[in-house]
C-alpha cells in the first residue's frame, strides 16, 4: 500500500514538475560533469563583450607549432607538429619586468580570458604589480590546440579505436614538454615600442618566469618546478591535487563538513536518498525509479521507455544512467561556491521546506512518510535541473573535443573518480556510483588498450616520479580552500604525511627546513578561491601607463550569487610577496636543510583584517611608466 501511495504522489509531482534536463553524463560524449563545473572557473564576463576594442588581446591568439611526439617513441609521428594557440597580455610590461604564464589546463581557453583583461582579478594584479608580460597558455588537445584531421573534426562520431589512436600523445609528460619548449624558444614583438631600444629577450635564460596554475594546471606547475628546476623562479599552485588516486571517495568529505555547519538535515536526507536509490536498484523497483525519472526528465524518459519497453534490460542502463545524473545533480557546483551559493543550497533549501517553512530537525526522510520524503527530492532537484542544457564550448575543433580530451586524461593517467562509499555512514551517493561505472564508461568511450584497462587509470608512474603529496619545492606557494574537495589529494591533506605550512619566505639562495613548504589555507575557501575572488583593496590601485594599445576591460567590484572570501586575500598577497622575492633569484640549486626558514619580509597593511598585504613599494612601483 504504501507503494501505490508511493506512485500516486509522484504522478502528480511528474504533471506538476516535468522538466527537460541534461543528458545523463555516460549517455552521451557531449556530457560529462567537469565540463558542467568547470563553467564556474570561467571568468569571462558578456557585460564587456560588446565593448571590446580591436586591441583586446583575447581577440587576437597567437600560434606556435609544436611536436606531436616530443621525445621520439612514435616513429610514425616524427615531423609532425599542431598549431598551439595562446594569448599576450603586454598592457602592464616594464622593462626588466618578468613573464607571468598562466596554464589553464583541461579546457579550452576561450572561457578564461578574462584573466588576461579583468584587471582586479588576480594574473591581471601580478602583472601589474610587477610589470610582467602576461600569457594565458592552452593546453595540448584542448580547444584550438589540437591536431586538425578527421578524427578531430568529427571526434563526436569516432570509433573507440580511432579515439585511442588521436589521443596517443596526449599525455602528462608530453604536455609538460610543450611548456618547456615554448618558454626556452619564446619571443614576443611589442607594438609602439621605441625603435632606438631593442625588443627585450624573454626566455628563461633572460627573463624570469613565474607560473601560476588551478587544480590541475597548479600540478602542473609543480610538476615543472621539480622536473625542470630554475624553469620558474615562482609558481603559484592553487588547490593543486598532487597525488594522483583512482578511486576518490575521499572527494564528499569537504561536502559533508560544510553540510554539517548549517545543513546537518539536508545531509540526513541526501543520505537517506542515496539509500532510496540503492535499494531501488537492488530490488529493479521498476515502478518507484520511473515514476521517479518520469518526475525529473519528462518526455525525455518517457520517450526511452516506450521505444526500449519497461522490461528492457537495456532500458534498466539507461535507468542507472540517469539515475547517477541524478544522484551527482546537487554536487556539480559545489567546488567552486560551497553550499549556500550552489546548486547544492538550493536543493537543501528547497526539499526541507516542502512540507514545512522552517524544515525539519531531522530532515524530511525521518519525518515524513517514505512517499512524501522522496517527492521532496525530487522537487529539490527539479528546481535546479529547469531550463539546465549542456556547457556549449566555443573557439575548440570540435565542441565535443574537451569534453573527450579530459576524459581520456582520467581514464589514462590522472584518474580522481569520485565514488560513494557505502561503507561511511554519511555517504552522498547510490551505491552503483562505483569504480566499476567509471572504468565501464572509460572502456566504452575508448575501448581496451594499454592505455585504457579494467584496472583503471595508471597513477602510480606520476606519484612516483614526482613524488605525490610528499612534493617539497623551494619556489612553490601552496594554496588550498578549506572546503575544498580536491584538497584531500593536496599536500594539505589530513591523509598526507605532515607538512609544516610556513608564512615565511626564504631569501633568494637560502632553504625551507625538511617537511616545511610556503602554504596558506583559505578559511571558508573552495576550489581556487584565490584566482575566482578578484582583488579588493580599501584603496584603488595606483594608474598605470599604458605603453602599448592593449588595455583590459574595467574592473568589476563584485562576484554573483556569492559572498567575499576575505581570507583569499592573505592568500593572494602571499603570493605577490613571494613572487616579489623569488623572480630576482638567479639560481634556485636547492637541498633540503635543518636550517630554520628565513624570516617573512615586512608588509604594510593596506586593507582591515588581511594579514599579508601587498607591500606598499610595490604597489607604488606599478605606476612607474614602463618606458
């Protein structure tokens, strides 16, 4: 009986809240949910996309041919190159001034501009501060950066065999290689410079190069910093999760900690709904998961039903398959705004006010029948499923190109699947969320290689050959949020053999002490807190004078849907600091020592409650002309 009242409800929630929603991720190659959460890190913004002049520098890439095969293993691959793209912000050059490379990493560039024209986020400040030639570098099989052949230009439609073949080279290593040859062989004209001074020589050997990375980008930067030392005089690695792991449960425990501050009964019931759904599962409630899917997708399920039959064994994939969307639906954001800013909050906020305007204690599931507690749910994700579509991607080959680019990355090398634990009492997800779905849908989309097996991804090569979470690097500044999924693969994780964060910046020549590194954990922070929050400071940063005709968009003043993350700016002016510091070493020869750290140099304050400022010289030298 309580089944049929079960349906009943649901039913009319189906009439009532029937929507269109995205295809679930395993359905479909254009679908995958990094590409949903990575529009969070984008920071473009279409109130200046009308106002840009013709001098606007991310409307005019730059390209550089580059190997396929950097080291030779692929005789068949010898001689051939692709077109790198990139983009050079000059506004801020001094001369003498350093180059600042921003690496973007998994996804095209065309959403990140704005870190080359917004001047109050963060690379825009650097350069600024510093009189750097600012780059914004796209990644090796990303957007424009890609081989041009028919597997890329109808990569949607290629066959798993003509997917591992394109994706051969595109590696870790290979990837890292590219940036080592752009840097040594890079050279840059200057518009209106004098034509009585010579253009300055910009390679590592002449300039001092600083890195600054997000997530995988930030490994990516202390990957170079260990393999190719003096490369980078300063590396700014935020939310950088070095170790490489396949199985990441680990991933939910930063969500379960911020539901435990302010939504200890959204979590009972995210909990209590990841249990609906196994048991579900387990038992092939056919009626129960319909109704369920019927209430959420609309004609979009009844479609699949009608054509596969209700006892199709393929229709029961499908249902697994949108039932996974389903279950991740309140997470996608989560990384990047936390709960009460996210899609997450909104479910929380929605399902425990469907019966009761102030909630319920304990949640929905112990306090409302089984029927009701699920039409909850349901309700809390449609209202954030409404009018969702798939991220659209422009300026790549092929829109599904970064999508697969990425894919082929975890399910080769990087791994990070993020997987319920059935195990933990406050597990988030359905138990069929498993490593083996994910190894499924690896072996699906590329078939079975020595790239791509049932064993999963090969993490083991990276961890060992640079050291995982055990990393120690004397140029590098760690920055982790502190609700942060990704930092429990970081240096800062509470699994990682101890690292002793320090504040202190060494002088140019002298060491950390062993186990110390330069860190700094956002509190309230999320996934690259440090480069999404722009810069504020009580006081406007001094003019500059423009030396070429490429000026940024003007500076926004504050960030949607969103509260500022105020300790982000200790972050931020930590790593001025460093990077004020290390840019003038000459070598960066380093051996790990007893010794203590070398005392912080002294930093004015310029903005109430920020620990580490910006220090006023060098805020003051930024409006030094640059000719």
């Amino acid at each position: 009986m309580k089944s049929l009242a079960f349906c009943t409800v649901l039913v009319g929630l189906s009439q009532i809240l029937s929507v269109t929603a995205a295809v679930p991720w395993k359905d479909s190659k254009t679908r995958e949910r990094l590409d949903f959460m990575r529009q969070y890190r984008r920071v473009n913004d279409p109130d200046h996309s009308n106002s840009r002049t013709q001098d606007n520098p991310a409307e005019h890439p730059h390209y550089v041919d580059m190997p396929l095969d950097h080291f030779g293993t692929d005789p068949a691959a010898k001689g051939q190159t692709y077109k790198n793209r990139y983009f050079v912000q000059d506004a801020y050059y001094r001369p003498g001034g350093p180059v600042l490379f921003q690496d973007i990493g998994e996804d095209g560039l065309d959403g990140y501009t704005g870190y080359i024209t917004k001047e109050n986020l963060m690379p825009v400040v650097t350069a600024r501060v510093h009189g750097a030639l600012l780059i914004l570098w796209e990644h090796r099989f990303y957007g424009e950066s890609a081989p041009v052949n028919n597997v890329s230009l109808n990569i949607g439609n290629a066959t798993p065999k003509e997917l591992t073949e394109f994706y051969k080279h595109h590696t870790i290593e290979q990837a890292l290689e590219d940036v080592v040859v752009f840097a040594n062989n890079f050279s840059y004209t200057f518009p209106n410079w004098p034509a009585d001074k010579p253009q300055p020589t910009l390679t590592p050997d002449k300039t001092p190069w600083a890195f600054i990375g997000c997530s995988y980008s930030a490994n990516r930067g202390a990957w170079l910093a260990k393999r190719n030392p003096g490369l980078f005089k300063a590396t700014l690695a935020s939310s950088a999760p070095v170790q490489e792991q396949v199985n990441f449960w680990q991933y939910f425990r930063a969500i379960e900690e911020e539901l435990a501050k302010k939504y200890n009964n959204c979590a009972l019931d995210l909990h209590a709904a990841a249990n609906w759904m196994t048991d579900a599962y387990m038992t092939k409630n056919t009626t129960l998961v319909d109704t369920l899917l019927l209430a959420v997708y609309g004609s979009q399920w009844t479609k699949l039903v009608q054509y596969y039959g209700v006892d199709s064994p393929t229709l029961w994939q499908y249902r697994v398959d949108y039932l996974t969307n389903l279950a991740w639906t309140p997470y996608t954001d989560f990384q990047y705004v936390g709960v009460e800013y996210g899609i997450l909050g909104t479910v929380c906020d929605t399902m425990e006010t469907a019966y009761n305007p102030s909630g319920s204690p304990g949640g929905v599931f112990a306090s409302e029948p089984l029927d009701r507690a699920v039409a909850a749910y349901v309700k809390g994700i449609v209202a954030v499923t409404r009018g969702t579509s798939d991220v659209s991607t422009t300026g790549t080959i092929n829109p599904y190109l970064d999508s697969l680019s990425w894919s082929w990355q975890y399910c080769t090398e990087v791994g990070g699947f993020q997987v319920a634990n059935t195990a933990r009492s406050t597990n988030l997800l359905p138990v069929f969320v498993d490593m083996q779905q994910q190894i499924d849908y690896c072996i699906s989309t590329y078939g079975l290689s020595d790239r791509v097996t049932r064993n999963g991804p090969d993490v083991t090569h990276i961890n060992e050959k640079y050291s995982g979470w055990n990393i120690e690097l004397p140029n590098v500044i760690w920055v982790h949020g502190e609700f942060d999924p990704w930092r429990a693969l970081s240096i800062a994780s509470p699994d990682a053999p101890e690292h002793k964060a320090t504040t202190n910046i060494p002088k140019c020549g002298d060491t950390f002490s062993v186990g110390t590194q330069l860190q700094w954990i956002i509190r309230d922070g999320h996934h690259g807190s440090d480069l999404a929050e722009a810069i504020r400071f009580n006081t406007p940063l001094p003019s500059v004078t423009l030396t070429t005709a490429t000026k940024p968009a003007p500076a926004t003043t504050s960030r949607p849907k969103s509260t500022v993350v105020i300790d982000a700016l200790n972050a931020q002016n930590l790593w001025m600091s460093a990077m004020g510091s290390w840019i003038a070493c000459t070598t960066l020869a380093w051996t790990p020592t007893a010794a203590p750290a070398a005392a912080a140099t002294p930093r004015d304050v310029v903005y109430p409650g920020v620990r580490y400022p910006i220090a006023r010289a060098m805020v003051a030298a930024a409006a030094t002309p640059a000719l």
